[in-house]
C-alpha cells in the first residue's frame, strides 16, 4: 500500500478549487481509483466536514472520479475554518492534516507525520490570490511544518522580478526547493510534454534546430473566451502577465532548451532556466517589442460581447490589455538572430494556439522550378492536438511551379487533462512539471521592462472590436 499523500487546500471554498483543483484530481481519480489521498480543506468561509465532503462528491465527479471513489474521498476529508495569514489559523490547519499538535517553529514540538495520517507526504496547496498567499507563507514561517511538507503555488507567482524573488526567499526558509510546487498548467498539456519527444527523439528536427535553418518562430495563444465574469483577476493581470509571462515563456523555453541528458526534474528544469536567462526583448526594447491592444464591443459567433471597458467589474481607468505581443530573442548560439514571438489574447474570432516554426528559404532553388517558393513550417496545436509540416511541393497544374502542401495528423489524445497531469506530479511528490524558482524570476524580468513601458504610456493601447481576427500588421505566422 502506498503511503497516503495529504492534500490542504487553502481557499478550498475559492473558485480555483472548484472550477480547476478538485475536477483536475477528478479527472486523476478516474485513472488511479485507488490513490491513497486524504483531503484537508480549509478557508476563511465556515463549512462543516458534511458540506465539504458534498463539495468533493460533486466536484470529483465532474471531474471523472468514480462515484464510490468521490465517497472515499468526501468520507476521509475535513474542514477547518481558519484564517492562513495567521499561524494559530495555520497551526491548526496543519495539525489537523498532520494528525498531531503542531506548535511554534523552533519550539521543539516538532510536527511528524505517522501513521495517523499514512505516513506519506502533506500537500499545502495554496489556491488563493497572490497577495494572500504572501500572507500565508509570512505566517507559515512561525508554524512547526512536518518535513515532508511540499508547497503548491498558482500563478501569479509574484508581480515583478524583485517580488517573486522576496517571495522565493520566504520559500526557501520554510521547505527545500525541491518540495516546492509553482504550478503552470500549460507544462501538463500533452502537446507542451510532445515538445521533448518531437525535438529529442527525430533526427529530422533535432538536425535543423536552430538559428541556421530557422527564421522565425511564433508562440501564440488567441482565445474567444471574453472576460467570462473574471474581472476581478483579470483587470488587474491583463494578457501579458496572464499568460505571456507564465505559460508562454513556459513553453518558450521547452522549445529553445538545449538537450538535456536525462528527463529528471533536475536536468530539465536546468535545461528550461539556462534558456529563460538567455531571453531578452527582440531588437530596440519595449516600444518596438511589443504591442497590447483591447477589445472593443463586437460579436463572436452569435455572442454579443460588450467592449472590455463595459464588462462587470472592470475599471476603465486601468488600462488593462487583452491582447499582447512581445518578440524576444533567446541570445545563445543556437538561436542569436531568430524572433521568437509571443502572443495572446482574449475574445478574438480567429483562435489560433500553437507553435509555429518557419523554416527558411533552401538557399538556391534551382533554375526552371518557378516560384514564389512558400516557406516551410511546422505547425504544433496547443489546442487542439495537431501537428501539421507545411512542405513545398511541384505545383498540380504546373509541376514545376511551387506550390504548399500540408501534412496534418492529430496527436495522442491525453488521458489526463493538463491539470490533473500537473497535479499527478505534486501529490506524487514530484516537482518536474511545475516551475522552479529562478525560472519564475527570469519570466518577469523579461516582463518587467515590458510592463513599465505600458505603465509609462510609451507603446499605444491598440482596439480590436471582439471577434476580430488579430490585427493583420501583427504579423500573425499564419493567416
Ligand atoms: O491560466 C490561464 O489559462 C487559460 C487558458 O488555458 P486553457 O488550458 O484553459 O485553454 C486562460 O483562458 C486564462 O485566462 C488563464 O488564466
């Protein structure tokens, strides 16, 4: 029998838990119906065990968990209702999960996990807004932890560079940083995890990797999700942080990154850091790196979209983008001279989210094939799983005038949602799939200058009406 994970939700009566969390260890449970997993919720909102455990049947389900499994579950989980930036509240939290009294740190009444509670590792799952999540781990730092303790954090991780890393200081004097969890969904989505077997495990890719055989690459990222009633979040991140500065970059560097030796959490995290750090805005900085616009009112399909200053909740004050691009360059030898494009934006009427290599011109065609020779690109689907190689071909009607052909396949469809993939790793204890901590440095820096140009009013707000495609001058890899 394998040792039972602990798993504290704090904000377990928050909307990440219900919409996200507890579907994405669902969706798990479905797959692994005999996981030994325990569930300790706490929140500021009372709950008793009962209603706790009617929210875990109802949420597991949704999710895909067997019914008879959500019950196991729902039986064994408790409610604590606390407040986690105060260490009596965490205290008890803690020791509720633990099975046993947890005092103050250093006060030798040292918290241990046993048999009371399975003996495997505790999970503190921090599903709260940033700025109490701070809170939460200031006050952790007065509270005896177990030491298997592991810490699972959302996103945002910080609000600038020098944030993240006071934050990353705090981390580290409450648990190694190996037992600790950033979490980027994107890094559990199976055609992100494709990236390592696409580019390591094909001579044909692996040969042309690189700066001399490729011209251009394009990471985008373009919704048709409006604000769906999240404008307390989003008005404050805006497309930039929400996506650009966490996922994006993200799978930046898993398209960069140099070979790693070994898939182990310590090689590839390596190997994705050292790209991060070598990353800076393309050509002469913010105002000609980037662009950010904002929808205005429109119609996407048969919705009526209100313009993003109308929607509930927005203050129009804050000039918050929902559509941003920045073009960077990863400074190495492999990759020197490429633009690599980011993007992402929501309630557009075109939703492309993928990678897009393109390759550059064979460096003489030879003479009698007629051009214009179209460029080659590989194509990777973030959503939905394909893959397309766009090839130059001999013409149909004109053999040898050029022409575009397109080889598409549709990947392996995942067992796992990219949450319940990311979760897999953080109730097994292990940190591969989330972020480390220098990572989550290096994405705001390179964000950070970025959004003080925006702050300084250098690069202009743009508009698109919602259900627009992106603006042709962005220059979108495909049209
Ligand atoms: O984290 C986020 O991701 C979603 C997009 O990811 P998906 O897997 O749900 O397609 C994005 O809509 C949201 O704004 C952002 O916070």
């Amino acid at each position: 029998m394998t040792p039972t994970c602990t798993l504290v939700i704090l904000g377990a009566s928050g909307d990440l838990t219900e919409r996200l969390l507890l579907p994405g260890i669902g969706s798990l449970l479905e797959r692994e119906p005999d996981r030994a997993l325990r569930i300790v919720g706490s929140d500021r909102a009372p709950m008793t065990d009962g209603e706790f455990g009617q929210l875990l049947m109802r949420t597991l389900t949704a999710g895909g968990a067997p019914e008879a499994v959500a019950r196991r579950i729902a039986d064994g989980a408790a409610y604590v209702c606390a407040d986690v930036t105060d260490p009596s509240g965490l205290r008890e939290v803690v020791g509720t999960a633990a099975g046993c009294a947890v005092g103050r740190r250093g006060s030798g009444r040292r918290a241990h996990q046993g048999a009371a509670d399975g003996g495997g590792h505790l999970v503190l799952y921090f599903a709260l807004p940033p700025a109490v999540t701070e809170r939460a781990c200031a006050a952790l730092q007065e509270v005896d932890l177990p030491d298997r303790t592991h810490l699972a954090m959302e996103k945002p991780f910080g609000r600038d560079e020098a944030s993240a890393r006071e934050l990353n200081e705090r981390v580290a004097t409450l648990v190694p940083e190996a037992q600790v969890h950033r979490v980027d969904h994107f890094l559990g989505k199976s055609t992100v995890l494709d990236l390592i077997a696409l580019r390591f495990a094909n001579r044909l890719f692996q040969a042309v990797w690189s700066a001399e055989h490729i011209e251009s690459i394009e990471i985008a990222y373009d919704e048709s999700l409006a604000l769906e009633g999240r404008a307390g979040y989003y008005d404050h991140a805006g497309a930039l942080r929400d996506m650009i500065q966490s996922h994006l970059l993200q799978v930046l560097a898993l398209v960069a990154m140099e070979p790693p030796a070994r898939i182990t959490d310590r090689d590839l995290r390596d190997a994705t850091a050292t790209v991060l750090r070598a990353t800076r805005l393309w050509g002469g900085g913010p105002e000609t790196a980037s662009r950010r616009a904002r929808y205005t009112a429109g119609q996407i399909g048969d919705r009526q979209v209100p313009a993003y200053v109308d929607e509930d909740g927005v203050d129009p004050g804050r000039e918050t983008e929902t559509l941003a691009q920045v073009t960077v360059e990863v400074a190495n030898p492999r990759w020197a001279g490429v633009p690599i494009t980011l993007r992402s934006g929501k309630a557009l009427g075109v939703t492309r989210k993928h990678v897009v290599i393109t390759f550059a011109d064979v460096r003489h065609l030879p003479d009698g094939l007629t051009g214009p020779d179209p460029q080659d690109q590989l194509v990777i689907g973030l959503s939905p799983d394909v893959m397309e190689l766009r090839i130059t071909t001999n013409g149909t009607s004109d053999p040898l005038a050029l022409e575009q052909s397109v080889f598409a396949t549709t990947l392996r469809e995942a067992e796992l949602e990219a949450y319940g993939e990311v979760l897999t790793g953080i109730l097994d204890g292990d940190p591969m799939l989330t972020v480390r901590g220098d990572a989550a440095e290096e994405c705001w820096r390179i964000c950070d200058e970025v959004l003080a140009a925006w702050a300084g009013g250098t690069v202009p707000m743009e508009e698109y009406p919602a259900g627009a495609a992106v603006p042709r001058d962005w220059g979108a890899a495909l049209d």
